[in-house]
C-alpha cells in the first residue's frame, strides 16, 4: 500500500477519535479536541491527493478509498451534528442521499471494469461539506472556551448557512455525476 492510500486509511482511523471526542460533552474542551483531529484528518485529504499526483501513485484502489474517506468522515461529522442539534437533519439527510447514490454507482461502474474518480464538482463538494464542518466546531470551540453563550443562536444559524451551502454544492455535484455517468446506470437494466 503506497503512502497516499495509506494517509486515506488513516482518515478513516481517525473517524471514531474524532467522534468519541465530539460526544465527549463531560470532557472539557472537547469541541476543541474534535476540531484538531478533524482539521488533521482533513488535512490528509489534501497531503494524499497532492502526493499521489506529484510522485505518479495514483491507484485504482485509491480512487475508490479517497472519496469513501472523506464520505465516512464528513458523514460522521454531520450525523453527529444533527444529533447534537448543531444542525438541520434535513440537510444531513440531503448529503447522505446523494453520497449513497453516488457511492452506488461507483460501485456498478467497478464492477464493468470502470472506475469514476472525483471530478472538480466532487471536490469543491467535499472542500465546502469539510469548511462547514470546520465551521461548525470553531464556532462551538468558541462557545465553549469563550463563554459566547448570548451568541449561541447566531453561531447555530451561521454553522446551519455554512452547512447548508455545502449541501446546495453537494445536490450539484450529485446530479453532475449522475449526468456524466448515466451509461453506468444504463448498463444496470
């Protein structure tokens, strides 16, 4: 396994560290906690991506491991977020639809031989759904470090903008996919 793969399944490690600091509500400064792996683990997205095309290590399996990465990631992010009442279930919701028709048919192209690899919409998907995030937990980190308790509302309503822009880039990105890819789907019948 090459080193951009690698960073990709050390994205996905840091899923449930992530998580367990995020839910960790007794531990003080756990939205900060969860920010720093978050933010690391983000990080890995861009290092692998980068490494992988400046040294040629461009993988099949890397094509497929790097956009589940960042869906498991982002996933658990939100799904924690609507369960914490930090954001609007319909927008998760939204998210989680195109990811499982996407995924899905990534999974229908592997299997005529065919790998669809992110394209720029997927990526400006991914880079808005991960700001949004990142958003999201500084404006709690603040809260919770900065005693902004007045600010409260506005911080839900600015991460709920944030992450609702993410999902007008995610609806895109999806119907884009599904547009560029609809041989895949003919194949199916």
């Amino acid at each position: 396994m090459n080193l951009p793969n690698k960073l990709s399944l050390a994205r996905i490690i840091l899923v449930p560290v992530f998580a367990a600091f995020l839910l960790a509500t007794s531990l003080p400064g756990h939205y900060v906690w969860a920010l720093l792996v978050f933010a690391a683990a983000s990080y890995t997205d861009h290092l692998d991506g980068k490494i992988a095309r400046s040294r040629n290590m461009i993988t099949t399996f890397g094509q497929f491991l790097d956009p589940l990465a960042d869906k498991v990631l982002v996933m658990t992010a939100l799904i924690c977020f609507a369960s914490m009442g930090l954001c609007n279930i319909w927008f998760v919701l939204i998210i989680m639809l195109r990811e499982f028709a996407v995924t899905s048919l990534r999974l229908v192209a592997v299997e005529s031989g065919r790998v669809i690899a992110a394209n720029k919409w997927g990526k400006t998907k991914t880079v808005s759904q991960m700001i949004a995030v990142l958003v999201v937990l500084i404006l709690q980190s603040m809260q919770e470090l900065g005693g902004f308790y007045a600010a409260s509302g506005a911080f839900l309503l600015v991460g709920n903008i944030f992450v609702g822009i993410s999902c007008v880039f995610t609806i895109i990105s999806g119907v884009i996919y599904i547009k560029q890819n609809y041989q895949v789907i003919n194949t199916m019948k």
